[in-house]
C-alpha cells in the first residue's frame, strides 16, 4: 500500500510549491490549516508524512506536531519554516519531528526528506 | 564698621577666592587629597581675613596681636600645601610632613609666648594701617622651614608635571604648579613691608586670588585632583565676572594710589572716570567671559548647545524609528520567504514541463500572485519606513472619516454594512491630514473586513477639555483577548491577504499626533478602536 503525504500550510504558494516537487511521485493530500491536518488525520489512516508548516495563523505548526505525534505516533513529521532557528529546531526534535527544512527549500532537498521517512 | 583701605580690600577678595575653592572641595569632595585641599584652603582664608582686620583696626596693641594671629594660622600654609603635594606627586614624606606639622606648632608657641623673638612690633604704614615688622635678625631661622618647604613642595610639582606618565595628571600638576608660584610669590609679598621695605604696596596680596582662579579653571576644565563637580553653568559665569569684576577694581584702587603718590588727583573726578571705564567695558567684558566659559567648560554656547540637543533628540527619534524598521524588516525577510519558495519552486520545473499547458497557465497565476504579494509588503513598509514630514493644521476629524467612507462607500453596500455616524463635536484638532487619512483608513477597513456578512460600523466623536476622540465600533467577528495584545505588532495578521503593517502604521500616525490608540474587543459581538487626539486650542498650539 502505497502511502500519502499530507502537506499543511496556510500559504497557498507552499502548498502549489510542493504539489509541483511531490505529485509526479506521492499520492498527496493539501490542508491549510492545523486542525483540517488534525480533522483529516481522524479518518485518513494511510498516511505516512506530514509536512507540517510552524508559522500558520490561527494554530502553531509545534502544537500541531505534538497533537500528532500524540494520537499518530507512527506518522512522520517534516517541519517547514522561514526561521532557521535552533530553538525551534531542537524543540521540534524533542517533540518528535522526523526533519526540518528551511524556506527557501529545493527540489530534491524535500524529495530526498521525504523519500528518507516513507516507510 | 571697617573702613577698608585698597589692602585691606585685596586681601579680603584674596579670602573669599579662597573659601569659594574651599567649598567646592567640601561640597564635591571624595577622598583625602579633597579635604586637606579644602584645609589649606580655609587656612588661606584664615590668613587674609585676620589682616584684613589686622590693617583696618586704628589700635596699634590689637593690629600687632591680628597680626600675629594672621602669621599662626598662616605658617600652616606651607605645610598642608606640602602635605598636599606628596599625596598627590606620591612622595614618600612622612618624616618631613610630621616634621612640619611640628614645627607649625612650635612656631605657634613661641609666637603666643616668645613675640619678641619672631617680631618687632608695628608700624604705622602708608598712612592708613599698622604693620607688623620682623625681627630682621631672627626671620631666616625662624622662617627657614616655610620658605624650604615652599619651596620643595613646588619642586616636586614641577618634576611631577614632567616625568608623570599620566597627560591628564600633568596637565593637573601644572595648574598645581602655576597656582602654586603665583599664590607664594602674592602671599609672600607681604613679608617686604615686615622686613623694611616699606614704601612696598603689597597690593600683590592678590596673587593669592589669582591662584584661586587658576585653581577654579583647573577644577572645572581639567578635573583637578579628580575632583568631579556638577554645576550650573549659570554659577560658574557669576563667579568668574564676580572675582573678575573684583580683581578690575583692586586694580583701579592700585592705579588710584599711584596716581595720588604721583600726580596728585580729584578723587572724586576720578572715581567718575574710573565707573565709567568699568560701566562701558562691563557688559563686552561680561559676554567675552561667558563665551569664553561656555566654550572652555561646555564645549559650546547655549545656543549652540540647544541646537546640538535638538539634534541629539532628533537622532534618538530616528534611532527609535530606525528600531521599529529593523523589526519591520526582519520581519519582512521572513515574510518574502514564502513568495520566493513558490516562484523558485515554479521556476524550477519550467523547463521540464513547458509544454505542459496547464502547469504554465498555473505558474503565470501563481508568479503574479507571489510578486504581487512582495510588491504589496514593499510598498507598506517604505509607507512606513518613510513617511513624508506631516503638515500640520488645524482640522476636523470628521471631515477626514467622511472623505474616506466615500471610498468604502461601495465596499460596504456589496457587504450589506450600515454606517451610524454621530458627530456632535464641531472642534478642531491639529493634524496632518493625509498621515490621518491613512490612519484611519486601515482601521476602518480592518472594521469592514471583520464583519462576515451583514453588520454595522458605528462612528461617533465627542471630547474633553483637552483632548477629541473618535470611536471606531464593528459588529465583526472580535479579537480574541491573546491576540488583542499583538494586533499592534508588525506582521500579525489574520486575513489571508493581509500584511499586518496596516495597524502598525496607524499606531505610528496616531503617536505621531501626540495621541493615544485603545482597542477593546469581544469575540462574535465586535470590536472598538477609540482614537484620542489632543485638541487644537487657538494660541495654545501655535
């Protein structure tokens, strides 16, 4: 069974962005927002990375992580962020973030990340 | 009531210099040097004040005892001078300073007990005072100690003032020094009527005072002894022209004298004459010597001074500005991220797929829309960055918010959104109206935006007695009470185009006018924005 990704970000350019990078390889599910990722985690039971964006407007993207690494402990969790800040790097580590990438991203960075956490 | 002859005069100016240096050694004084600075001071003092009584009495008996009280307080001088010196030269002179503090106390014994052996008695002098005479035979043992540490202590000033390794102690040591010399060659003068010489005006008593002033600059301009003095520039200019005015009629009187001894004169003429010197040259004299301490204690005219501050004040707003700008910016940097992924990303797979119709069709919208975007953030923050100088006049608010409705006019009949406006007050503020458009606009549109459906903006004015206020109210979906304290931070938005400057700008605009911005806000009821603004009152503002 192949597995889904599920790209959360508010941006609707990230989103686009990834679609481009993942769709000719992944099955790919788009969210804006932390609680859609949340809601659609509740039903979707085939998928096997998130990316998961930290700077959103209404929910932050740690406390979305540590929601699902809560309820879905098997899902791997790449962050995305504008901040290249070792803070939120390493706070996202000790909540269970598989990887971390930073915007401006490329290609194959994501493509190698997300190869790397599909199981 | 003492009448003063021209010496009694000099020396009492020669006292006063001296306790005025004292007390700003008492007053801002920190360590031992200070104090024993301010003793040898006050010893002075001591010393002239007693003549001054000592030449003005017409009592032979109680002129030759001031006299002699004059010489005990004066034989210290010398001592803590030297005393002084080795502390500030660092001189290993124990022994001698003990050695000269007792020889201060022998000098006062015999002088109490054994007159005879230090003097003579007095004399009348220069038709006007007794004064006290030597006894010749015994001046030089008696006075050999005086005159050796006189002149030792300046000595070592001087090889102090050469060899320290420290500029700003060598610039002290030579004030020590110059003030030293001047002030021992003026007290010492008055030895020459004691010793024979009488036809010796000793005038010169003033040295002394001289040296107080050479004391005072070096004081204030070099931070003599380290001593630190907060003054007021105001006190500093009245002393000056106070002991400059002083030493200007001393010199007058000495003129007077020689004139009188010589040619033979009118006083009272004369004493004319001599007024209407000082009263022409006084205020010339006056503006020189203020210049001259602006320039060598402040580094500048008050004029000047005030205008350096309002360029200081200006750099400190623009240094705040500059703040809140680098804040924007880098806040900025992290916002442009995400166009610049999306049009790297699409740039990228150009290649690839350009015969891919629908991709190009979908990368010329999203290239549009990125740029758009970045352009939208630019142009806010140069709108804010450099906002052009506010011309400011006395307007009505109202005017203003009726102006910009008639923008919004559209915007709120396609929303189905009633406007109420109240405006009972008529009153004027003192604004830019332009940076005030702004100001509003953003608030009124953020009221606008927040309304989902249909609603109401309520718009209303009222006032104080010092102040105009305008009352923004929306029917909108509310802020809730944690983001209520970040809607004035850049960035932070909840709109999916917005920008989040909107509110910092409006903020700033609203600060810039001296006034105040206060929201409150319920979550699904809605959302006040109260703008305060002083009021324009006719001549107060002007």
């Amino acid at each position: 069974m192949s597995q889904k990704i599920l790209i959360v970000d508010d941006e609707e350019g990230i989103r686009e962005s990834l679609k481009l990078i993942l769709s000719d390889h992944y099955e790919l599910i788009l969210t804006d927002s932390g609680e859609g990722a949340l809601e659609l985690l509740k039903h979707a039971n085939d998928v096997g990375v998130v990316l998961l964006d930290i700077k959103m407007r209404k929910v932050h993207g740690l406390d979305v992580l540590k929601e699902i690494k809560t309820k879905h402990p098997k899902i791997n969790v790449i962050m995305v962020t504008g901040y290249k800040s070792v803070e939120t790097a390493s706070e996202a580590a000790r909540l269970g973030a598989s990887g971390y990438i930073v915007k401006p991203f490329k290609s194959e960075e994501i493509l190698t990340i997300v190869e790397k956490n599909i199981t | 009531m003492l009448k003063l002859n021209p010496f009694a005069l000099a020396a009492l100016f020669t006292s006063f210099s001296c306790l005025w240096i004292a007390g700003i050694f008492l007053i801002y004084g920190k360590n031992t040097l200070h104090r024993l600075w301010a003793i040898f001071n006050l010893t002075a003092a001591g010393w002239a004040i007693l003549i001054v009584f000592a030449v003005s009495t017409k009592n032979p008996d109680r002129a030759l005892n001031l006299w002699i009280f004059a010489h005990m307080i004066g034989i210290y001088v010398p001592i803590v001078f030297f005393h002084c010196a080795s502390i500030f030269c660092n001189l290993k002179a124990k022994k001698l300073i003990i050695a000269a503090y007792i020889y201060g106390i022998l000098h006062n014994i015999v002088s109490l007990f054994y007159v005879t052996i230090l003097y003579q008695g007095v004399t009348y002098l220069f038709d006007s005072m007794y004064y006290i005479q030597f006894n010749k035979a015994n001046f030089i043992p008696s006075m050999s100690l005086w005159i050796y540490l006189a002149f030792y202590a300046n000595y070592k000033i001087f090889i102090f003032s050469k060899n320290s390794p420290n500029k700003e102690l060598r610039k002290q040591a030579q004030f020590f020094l110059i003030g030293g010399i001047i002030g021992y060659l003026g007290g010492s003068s008055t030895f020459l009527p004691m010793l024979g010489f009488s036809s010796f005006y000793p005038l010169t008593i003033v040295g002394v005072a001289f040296y107080c002033l050479s004391n005072t600059y070096a004081i204030f301009k070099h931070s003599f002894f380290e001593l630190v003095v907060i003054y007021k520039q105001s006190i500093v200019y009245s002393i000056l022209i106070a002991m400059v005015f002083l030493f200007y009629v001393v010199a007058v009187l000495v003129l007077e004298r020689f004139l009188q001894d010589f040619i033979g004169y009118n006083s009272l003429s004369m004493s004319i004459v001599v007024s209407f010197i000082i009263g022409l040259l006084f205020v010339p004299f006056k503006n020189w010597i203020q210049n001259y301490v602006d320039n060598a204690f402040l580094k500048g005219t008050p004029y000047q001074i005030s205008e350096e501050n309002t360029l200081l004040r200006q750099e400190l707003t623009s240094a705040d500005k500059l703040r809140s700008i680098a804040i924007l910016a880098s806040s900025l940097a992290h916002e442009i991220k995400n166009p610049i992924t999306t049009i790297n990303t699409f740039a990228d797979f150009l290649p690839s797929k350009q015969n891919d119709s629908a991709f190009l069709n979908k990368c010329r919208q999203t290239l549009l829309h990125e740029t758009n975007r970045i352009q939208q953030l630019l142009t806010q923050l140069l709108s804010f960055a450099k906002p052009s100088p506010p011309v400011f006049q006395a307007i009505r608010p109202q005017e203003i918010i009726e102006e910009i409705l008639l923008l919004l006019e559209h915007r709120c009949d396609k929303q189905h959104i009633k406007i109420i406006k109240t405006y009972p007050t008529q009153e004027l503020i003192l604004a830019d109206p332009n940076q005030l458009k702004q100001a509003f606009l953003n608030i009124l549109l953020n009221a606008i935006e927040s309304i989902p459906q249909e609603g109401r903006l309520i718009i209303t004015t009222s006032s104080n007695a010092t102040s105009y206020f305008i009352s923004i109210q929306d029917s909108g979906i509310g802020i809730k009470s944690d983001e209520l304290k970040k809607i004035f931070d850049p960035f932070f938005t909840n709109k999916e185009n917005g920008t989040g400057l909107g509110l910092v700008i409006s903020q700033e605009i609203i600060h810039h006018h001296n006034g105040k911005i206060n929201v409150k806000s319920t979550p699904n009821v809605g959302t006040e924005f109260i703008i305060s603004i002083p009021k324009y009152i006719k001549g107060a503002n002007d």
